[in-house]
C-alpha cells in the first residue's frame, strides 16, 4: 500500500500532465478547454477522496514521502499530517469548485492559451506547498504558486491596469519569498539543516524566534494580504479570469495561511507572549482597514478583493489569540482560537469562491464589473443573484450560514481574555475583538451594498438590460458552493470535530467533541457560558419565514401586484436617480474616511442666477500606499539618479573604488571581534 | 628553524615592503622604473633565501625568473617605452607625497593588524610573509591609484604581483606551475598594455588616461 502523501504527489504529477497537455490543445477551440478543466475537476476530486477516506481512517498518523530531487545534500521531502490534509482538502475542494466553474466559464475566454496551462499549474503548485517538508521544496513551490498565479494575472496583458497588477505583484512576490527565505535560513540555524524535521528539533532562542515571526509576517503575509503588505491583492486578484481570482482570493491566501501556522505553530517551538499581541494588532487592523477599503470600492471584484483582506485579518486574529494561549499554557483556550481560525479560513474558502464567481458570471452576462454600470439583475439572472445572496449572507455572519459560526467562535475566544496573565493582552485582546465587530457590522454593510447596487433596483446600462441567465456548470459550481456554506452552518460540529486533530496537534488540545451534543448544537466551552444551534436558527427562520409569507399572502394580499417605484414626488426618475455604491457608502465614510482615507468633499455651488450645476468632489487618498509605497520608490527614483554618475566614473576612480572597498572588507574583518 | 634563518627571511621581506614605500614617492618615471627594478632584486633575494630555507629547489626558478624578467627586462623596455614616447621629463602624482606615505603606513598597519589576528596558528614565517605579502599588495594598488601615468600604473600593478609571488613563496609546497603562470600572465598584461600605450599615445599624443576620460566626454 502506498502512502497518502505519494498518492497526492501522483494527484499533482497528473495536474502536471495536464499542463502539459494544455499547451499541446490550448489554441483549439471550445473542446480543449473542456478537456482541460474536466481533467483537473476528475484530479481534484480523486484527491479529495483520498483525502477524505484519510480523514475518516486516520488523519493522525503524518504520511512522509522522500524523493530524490532538488538539492542533492536535502532532497525533495513531502508529508501529509493533520494540518496538511485540512488545508488539502480548502486548495482541492476550491480547485474542483473553481475547475467545475470554468467548465462554463472557460467558453467565454478570449486567450484560452493564457489560462488553460497555468491553471492546473497553479493547483499542483499550491499542493504542493501544503505537502513540502522541507525549506527548499517549500520555497520552490511557493515560488512556482507564485509564478503560476502571475502568469493567470497576466493573461489579460492588453487591459488597462492589469499589466501594472502584474508587476507590482510579482516585486510583492518576490519580496515576500526573500522574507521567507531568510526566516527558513534562521530556523535552519549555523548548521544549515533545512528539512522541517530538523527545524521542529531545534531549539531557537528568542531573538532568532522574533526574527523568524517578523519575516514570516512580511514573507507570509504579503501573500495572504495583511495590510501594509496587500496592496497587490486588490490589483492582481480582479485581474485574472474569475475562477482563477476565486482561487487566489479564496485558497493561495490560504496556502500563505497555511505557511504561516506551519512556521509559527510547529517549527518554532513554544511562543513568546507578546508575538500574540502584534499577530492580533496586525489582524484588527486589517480587518477593520480592508473592509473600509472595500466599501469605497465600486469595482465588484475589487471589492471581493478587499474584504478577502478583511477575511485574512479576522484570521490573524484568531491565531494570535491562539498564540497568545499557547504561550500562557491556556490549550483548551488556544485550541478554541485556532478552531475559529481554522474554521473561517474553510468558510471563506466557500463563500468567498461562491462570491467570485458570482462576479464572474455577472461579468459574463454584462461585460461590467463597475456595479454603478449594474443593477436590477435578479430579474435577469435569479438563479445567480439567488446563490450570490447565500455568498453576501455568509460572508456577513449572519446565521444560519458558515460564517457566523467561526466569527462567533473567534468571539468566544476573545472572552476567554481575562484569564490571560499579562495585562498587556487583558487589554489588548477586548481591544482587538472591538475591531472585529466593528469590521463585522462594517463587512455586512458592504455586502448589503454589494448585493443592493449589483441586483437590486433598476438596470442602470443598456448592456445589463439584455443580459441573461449563465450557463449550468457555473450554477452547478456556485450552488454546490452555497450548499455547503449553509451545511457548514447547520453541522458546526462536524466541522469542530473535524478540526480536533489539527489542534491537538499544534496546541496540544482540542475542543470538546461537538457531535456527541444533543440536536447538533455546539458548546466550545461548557454549557453554562454559550452554546448554538445552526439547525435550530435555520428551521426557526424557514418557519416563521414561511408562516409570515403565508399569512400576507392569505390575509393581507391574493396576488402578486408589481406597482411604479415611488420616486419621492419626482415626475420622471431616470435609473440614475438610484442609489449608487458611493452614496450608500458615504456615511460610513464620513465617519471613518477623513481618517483612514483622508477623504475630503467638495461642493461647488454656481453662484445665484447662474445655471450651471452643483458639483460635489469627493477626493479619497490610498494612504497606505501614499505613506509606505510612494516615499520608497521616490528612494529608489532618487538613488538610481544619482547612482547612475558612477556609470561614467574615470578609470582611476574605478580602481580607487575597487580600494577603497577592499580596504573597508579588511577593515571589517581587522575589527571584528 | 633558528633565529638566524627566520631573521633574514624577516628582513629581505621588510626590505620589499620599504622598497615599496619608496616607490610611493617617486614622482619622476626613470626612478620610479629604477626603484621597480630594487624591488624586483628584493623579490628575487627573498625568494632564493626561501628557496634554500625550505630546500625547495623549484624556487630558484622563481627567483630567477624574477631576477630576469622583473629586474631587467621589464625595466629595460619601460625604459625604452619612456624615452620613445618623450615622457621622461613627465612629473606626476595625482595625490601629494605626505597623504601618500600616511594612507601606506595605514595599510601596512592594516595589514599586520589583520594577518596576525587571522593567522594565529600558521608557522611564524609563513604569518611574516603573509602580512609583509598584503602590505605589498596594498601599497601596489596605492601606485596604481594615486598615478596618472599609464607607465607608473603598470608599474604598480607589476609591484602589486611581485606581492603575490613573495606571499606564494612565503607558503610552504606551492607548487612552480601557479608561479610560472603568474609570471607569464603578467608579462603578457606587460605586452598588452605596452601595445595600447603606443596605441592611446598615436591617438592621443599622450600617455595621460585622463584624455581617455575626455575622449568619453567625461571631465574630472
């Protein structure tokens, strides 16, 4: 019997072929596009299976698979344990998701040749990834993910935009490996060992272990989005075709995810207190700050884009809680955290998939992704507009979906803050789980607003007058998704319980088994502190709902009658006269935008008797980008500017250069003590 | 190895890296040529008495091949090179003399400070050497920096070399290959740079790199 690991390597070698095979029918017409993704579809679920039938065997037990390649002194090493297989089964489920969509969404290509041999690229890179035991195999695929998903960003060279997307993510992406590389240098410390095994043994003082924590927040979380690191992601994501946009917002982040707890939770060793409080401070300022972003943002996938920022943050979060009771000896406490977190990166991994491709299909029917162009689509495209809801519904934290369950589990393990020793966490920690309701409230906002301007009201361009209902597979895709955003929801428990491996793995503990409750409810901690039941919230809803919706239409009203908008005494509204994405935004961002956007308006009355129009300017500033991005490729302007003198140096400048260096490198070794 | 061995060893060393020091304060190009030739005769002692201390009889070789090329041939056709071109009235240091003589008592010290910090467990000749070699090596480039000369730059170069050999002499089993082949390198660089000198001269009318500069539209 083969291990699982090598079963999974033959999933990726096939993922390979299949790349291979592309290039070879990539310029054909619609049947290799359907052969490709019928290939990774077929791929990524066998894995799943394995992996499934290794969740239901034994997900303890780590699976290791040596192959000669790479370095000749390291080798190629390859494990599956507890924490491998789960986010195995977030990168393939969202590649069968994603493969399965673009079965219809493929068709609609206009370069297939750019897509086609990346996206099964991009799989086996981000299997990869997850199945490394090593720092080299590791760096290569990550870098290999990264090339992947660059080259999908590209695909659309020609548009506005996207060739700048492209270039700003890959120095992000190399940016990012270099932290990496150097945080695998230090955990592989003088003696240079570079297998995971090694680096789990060795003991890191605390100097290097901060070092590595820093380099593992630049390197892993520019990849995931933290902010200041994300200002790729809202550029490259929206850039690629949707399911590969699915992909990066949905699961690469997680892989970065997935990078980041593989380094901190296991090769590191046992935390230090205060390595919780800047993860959490991170974590709320991302959540908080992304999700701010992406109400200003009228650009539907860029807005998908930063609440995939939100979403990272809310996640961060809850592994610094998860640090932050490791480190104080708290398991049952730390293992809740990392429930929540772990839990959210799979909810997100659903609803945010289900979301893209929405996006996908509305960009399919209209050719638009700026919703002030959309609008009144749920009579054109229900179906759709239907499985969007779920994904707005979900994202927001509402129960009965997925998504209530891990923020409220991230809740939970906020109120397990007084027990903390330091104060420095007693007050940071109610502090944080301040920003997470805020972001919170705020997500569900920009969701009612996503959904609202996108499907309600009336079509505001011509072009989404004639738009239609699209194609099966991407409802296929999208409903299954939904199913399983509100199945999540509904069966928390089996999730939990799911997740005990993972925990007891990292943690040393995990939460109390959920499914031995009575009427599927799920009690993280005891019964007499809080408890929820998903089933319960959905049946209550789907009753009263349908009991409310019997008694209007058998009391109030026999027939459905659709009556004229009431447009507030105007004769003639025009579909402009509707609420647009920016002014439902506005008071939100005259509350927080003089702050995080330096946002400013302007009116400009015509003076009386004139007949001219009133003008309002909102002027908005990316200060994230203005303060850290800006001021250092001015550096960079400047120093090749002046570097550039040394160009036409004379000869003897040269060789009194070429000196005065060599006597600086003896005086540096004369000096050294 | 007693104290007398080690001590002239000690002392034909020291004297090339004083030669050296001459070299850096001559400002004519026939003393400076002149001094080149001393400093090719030290050389050439030095590495015969390492020849009969280490009973290594392939460093004769080196010595002579030192003695001949270094201390008469390369002298005599820089000579001739200067007479030829009409430069021999040149005078010429592009930093004065006093700045000079400090920064290469600073690298001397440098030197010394370095190697017999690094070297703490090496033979103390060989540690000698070593410091004594770098030092020379040091000043050379110094000549080659502080000249505007095409000529004293190659003459500094050359000094820089001869550096090399008394640091290759100086370690014990070095085999004669990697010396032969050091020499030549350097004579052919000698060949080639005297080429170009003639080369830059008929373009230029004059052995001055700075008119190199100018012809790039560079100005210092």
């Amino acid at each position: 019997m083969i291990s699982g690991a090598a079963v999974l390597l033959w999933g990726v070698a096939a993922l390979l072929g299949t790349a291979v095979l592309a290039i070879a029918s990539s310029h054909g017409s619609g049947s290799g596009t359907r052969l490709i993704y019928s290939l990774t579809l077929g791929i990524s679920a066998a894995v799943l299976l394995v992996l499934a039938s290794r969740i239901a065997d034994d997900p303890v037990t780590p699976s290791t698979v040596a192959l000669p390649l790479g370095l000749p002194w390291i080798g190629a090493h390859f494990r599956l344990d507890a924490l491998s297989t789960f986010f195995l089964v977030v990168v393939d489920f969202g590649g069968a998701m994603a493969s399965l969509y673009g079965l219809g969404y493929g068709r609609h290509e206009s370069a297939p040749h750019r897509v086609l041999p990346f996206f099964p690229t991009f799989l086996a890179g981000m299997n990869l990834v997850v199945l490394a035991d090593d720092a080299f195999t590791f760096l290569l695929s990550w870098e290999f993910m990264s090339l992947a998903s660059w080259a999908l960003v590209m695909a659309h060279h020609r548009e506005q935009d996207n060739a700048r997307a492209g270039y700003i993510y890959l120095v992000m992406a190399s940016f990012g490996t270099l932290a990496l590389l150097l945080a695998f240098g230090l955990l592989a410390g003088p003696s240079g060992n570079y297998t995971f095994e090694a680096m789990r043994a060795a003991a890191s003082t605390p100097l290097v272990a901060a070092f590595v924590l820093a380099l593992m927040l630049l390197g892993a979380g520019s990849k995931a989005g933290l902010i200041p690191l994300h200002i790729w992601l809202p550029l490259a994501h929206p850039a690629a075709p949707s399911h590969v946009s699915a992909l990066m917002s949905g699961v690469m982040t997680k892989v970065a995810i997935y990078g980041f707890i593989r380094v901190i939770f296991d090769l590191l060793g046992e935390p230090a207190w205060w390595s919780g409080v800047v993860v959490l401070f991170l974590g709320g300022l991302t959540a908080v700050l992304g999700i701010l972003y992406a109400l200003m943002e009228k650009d539907l996938k860029r807005l998908l884009a930063y609440s995939t920022i939100e979403n990272v943050g809310v996640i961060f979060v809850s592994l610094g809680l998860a640090l932050a009771f490791k480190a104080n000896a708290m398991p049952s406490a730390a293992a809740l955290a990392l429930t929540a977190a772990l839990f959210h990166v799979l909810n997100h991994s659903f609803f945010k998939s289900l979301l893209f491709f929405g996006a996908g299909a509305v960009l399919t029917a209209t050719g638009e992704r700026d919703m002030e162009k959309l609008g009144g689509l749920i009579h054109r495209m229900p179906l759709t507009s239907f499985a969007f809801l779920v994904g707005c519904v979900a994202i927001s934290a509402l129960p009965p979906f997925n998504g209530f369950v891990s923020e409220w589990l991230a809740f939970q393990a906020v109120l397990q803050s007084p027990d903390l020793p330091q104060w420095g966490l007693k007050v940071m920690v109610p502090a944080v789980g301040g920003l997470l309701a805020l972001s919170a409230a705020l997500a569900a906002a920009c969701f009612v607003k996503a959904f609202g301007i996108t499907f309600l009201g009336r079509p505001r361009t011509s072009a989404v007058e004639r738009a239609h209902e699209v194609d099966r597979y991407s409802l296929a895709a999208m409903f299954t998704l939904a199913g399983f955003c509100l199945l999540a929801g509904i069966l928390p428990g089996l999730v939990i319980d799911g997740l005990s491996p993972v925990t007891l793995s990292l943690v040393g503990s995990r939460m109390p088994v959920q499914m031995a409750q009575p009427w599927l409810s799920i009690v993280p901690i005891a019964e007499s502190r809080s408890s929820y039941n998903g089933l319960l919230v959905f049946l209550f809803i789907a009753v009263s709902a349908s009991f409310a919706a019997f008694v209007i239409h058998r009391f109030a009203s026999h027939a459905l009658r659709r009556g004229p908008a009431w447009g507030c005494g105007f004769p003639d509204v025009t579909p402009a006269a509707q609420y647009t994405s920016v002014s439902f935004a506005q008071p939100i961002r005259r509350v927080f935008g003089t702050f995080a956007f330096r946002a400013r308006e302007k009116v400009e009355l015509p003076a009386p008797g004139e007949t001219g129009p009133a003008r309002l300017t909102v002027e908005i500033h990316d200060v994230i980008w203005e303060t850290f991005y800006l001021p250092i490729g001015r550096a960079i302007d400047f120093a090749t500017d002046h570097l550039n003198h040394l160009q036409f140096l004379t000869i003897r400048r040269y060789l009194t250069l070429v000196f005065l260096f060599l006597i600086v490198l003896l005086l540096v070794l004369a000096l050294w003590p | 190895m007693n104290g007398l061995t080690f001590d002239i060893a000690h002392l034909l060393a020291g004297g090339l890296v004083l030669v050296s020091f001459m070299m850096l304060y001559q400002d004519r190009l026939f003393a400076l040529i002149n001094v080149f030739a001393l400093h090719a005769i030290v050389l050439a002692l030095s590495v015969a008495w390492q020849a009969y201390i280490q009973d290594a009889h392939h460093l004769y070789v080196t010595a002579a091949i030192a003695l001949i090329f270094k201390a008469i041939i390369i002298p005599v056709g820089l000579h001739r090179i200067i007479q030829r071109l009409g430069i021999h009235r040149d005078i010429e240091t592009a930093v004065g003399i006093g700045p000079t003589m400090l920064a290469g008592i600073g690298l001397v010290t440098l030197s010394m400070v370095l190697m017999l910090r690094v070297t703490p467990d090496a033979d103390p000749l060989a540690r000698e050497d070593l410091a004594f070699a770098l030092s020379i090596i040091l000043l050379g480039l110094l000549v080659m920096v502080t000249r505007r000369n095409a000529v004293s730059q190659v003459v500094g170069f050359m000094s820089l070399e001869n550096g090399l050999v008394l640091a290759a002499t100086g370690a014990k089993g070095m085999p004669l290959v990697v010396e032969i082949s050091v020499a030549f390198s350097i004579l052919i660089a000698f060949i080639v740079i005297g080429v170009f000198l003639f080369r830059i001269r008929e373009r230029f009318d004059t052995v001055d790199v700075g008119a190199l500069d100018d012809y790039r539209g560079e100005h210092r």
